[in-house]
C-alpha cells in the first residue's frame, strides 16, 4: 500500500526549481514499448523519460530515491493516471535503484540542462548522489588496457568486492578514463554525480575476490590513482 503524502497543493510550476516534491517512483511495464507517448514520441525502456499525471511535457526533473539518494535527470514525455506517481523507464528506474515502487521527490530543472541529461541519455547508465568525496587528480599519462587483468565475476551471491575508482572532473573526462579501460569492464562502470558539481565518482561494479581486487587496484593505479576497495553493492 502507497504512504499517504500530500499531493493537492502541489502545482508542479515550471517556474518553481527549489521545491522538491514528494512522489512515489515505479516504472513502466514492458507491454508500452513501441507505442506511442502523450508527447507523440515512441516509448523506448532505454531513454531517460518519464511520465507524470501534471508535470508538463518537455520538463527536465531530476528524480531523488529517498532510500538510496540517487539522483537521474529525466524528460517528461508521457502522462501517469496516478497522482503523486512518477513513472520511469526500467533504465531510469535501474540508475536510483527503484525496484517496484519506492519513495522519491522530484524537483522541476531550469533550462540548460538538456546537456547534461543528453550526455547522462548517450554514455551511462546511472547518475546519482553520494556525499562529496576529495577529487583525484587523473594521471596524464597513458594506460594501456593490455597491462590491466581481466577477472571472472564471483558469483552473485558470494560476498565480494568491486572498486570505488574515484572521481573525474566532468562527464567527457569520465568518459575519456572509461574508455582506457578494457572492453569487458567499460560495461560494468557506473557513474555517479555528486550534487550541485560537476564532478563524477566512478565506480567498477563487479563481484571480485579480495585478492584479485588488490590485484587490480595496483594494475590501475596510473589511471585511477585513489581507487578504493569496498564491500560488493554497497
């Protein structure tokens, strides 16, 4: 059963970008992939888009789970019969860790921020917030992804670890560092965006053992000079 949170006074002004407003996040079912969205768009699971009973069409939000506190940017392409309800692609909804329907506040963005949520849309999967963490500064010089190991996932349910790479400057650098890593790893990099600043912690989400994690911390030590060791899917 949804909480009961107010919803009658909230007007979603495209002028207002300070309130968040509180809402619940779900995401849409399979059965709406090609068919067509309030806006007229085709609806694709993989775009950063979302639908909202009164938010209007076109409007950039950004959408906090209250649980995890990520953040995704998000379009508003379609409506939601739902007051109080934001519906969002699986890729959206997989980025702030919503599974089912968790609580969220969105807060409506002012204009120039198409950017950053067409570079969020085109190179990652995930955006979202943690506390600001002291920045790195990327080594200049090159790394070639022959020198660095490639290991086996563990399985899911094995306690593990994975990498805490550290953070760029900007989405192109993290993207620039992404890309000096080998094939196999560029998929399994998250991304995620610290609040009001640009820079971007990256983290290298696979199950390793402690050894090989050790192992591949040293290998990238050039290219990630500050990575740490955490505990798998903290």
């Amino acid at each position: 059963m949804l909480a009961a949170w107010p919803t009658a006074a909230q007007n979603y002004s495209s002028a207002d970008t300070v309130t968040e407003y509180p809402n619940h996040g779900t995401f849409y079912h399979d059965r709406f992939v090609g068919r067509k969205t309030a806006s007229g768009e085709v609806f694709d699971q993989n775009k950063f888009t979302a639908a909202h009973w009164r938010i209007k069409l076109g409007t950039y939000i950004l959408v906090t789970n209250r649980n995890t506190g990520k953040q995704v940017i998000v379009r508003v392409n379609d409506r939601c019969p739902k007051r109080g309800v934001i519906d969002l692609t699986r890729r959206a909804a997989s980025a702030i860790g919503i599974r089912g329907c968790q609580p969220v506040t969105v807060r409506i963005l002012p204009s120039g921020y198409e950017s950053r949520w067409a570079a969020q849309e085109s190179m990652f999967d995930s955006v979202a917030t943690r506390p600001t963490r002291t920045s790195p500064t990327p080594s200049t010089q090159p790394t070639s992804s022959d020198k660095i190991p490639v290991y086996t996932p563990q399985a899911k349910n094995t306690p593990g670890y994975q990498l805490n790479l550290g953070m760029a400057g900007s989405h192109s650098e993290a993207y620039t560092l992404i890309k000096k890593l080998p094939e196999e790893y560029q998929s399994k990099v998250s991304i995620e965006q610290v609040s009001d600043d640009d820079s971007i912690n990256l983290f290298l989400n696979i199950n390793l053992s402690r050894q090989h994690a050790e192992k591949l911390r040293a290998a990238l030590n050039t290219l990630f000079p500050n990575t740490r060791i955490e505990p798998y899917g903290e």
